[in-house]
C-alpha cells in the first residue's frame, strides 16, 4: 500500500484546484511507481471521492482496476 500527500497540505495551496486537477497529478505519482495496472485504489472520507475519480480516468486510459 502507497499513499499519496494531499496537495491541499502545501503551504500555498491553490483555492482554484478541481477533482480532476488533483487526481491527474495523483495518477503522475502513482503511476510514476507503477506504470500499469491492475490497480486497486482506496480512499477514505474526501480521499474516497479522489479514488472513485482516479479509478475512472485510469479506466478511460484503458488501464485495469480490480475491486476487493
């Protein structure tokens, strides 16, 4: 299991950031370690509506996502 740092923890956080914008930077991280799938994403609370986002465009660049 690998975590990624919150964007919003950096001391000039950008107000106009979207989902979107967050999890394509996520996804560069991610998949920086581990360039293809399957991936299995998990998320709690506000990181649960990041991971549902991340699952998606990683299945809209044809990359597979398995569920526990």
């Amino acid at each position: 299991m690998y975590g990624v740092q919150s964007v919003g923890l950096e001391k000039n956080p950008d107000p106009s950031v979207t989902i979107e914008s967050l999890v394509s930077r996520y996804l560069l991280e991610i998949q920086a370690f581990q360039p293809v799938g399957p991936y299995q994403i998990c998320g709690y609370s506000f990181g649960g509506i990041l991971a549902y986002e991340i699952a998606q465009q990683l299945l809209r660049a044809g990359e597979k996502v398995t569920f526990m």
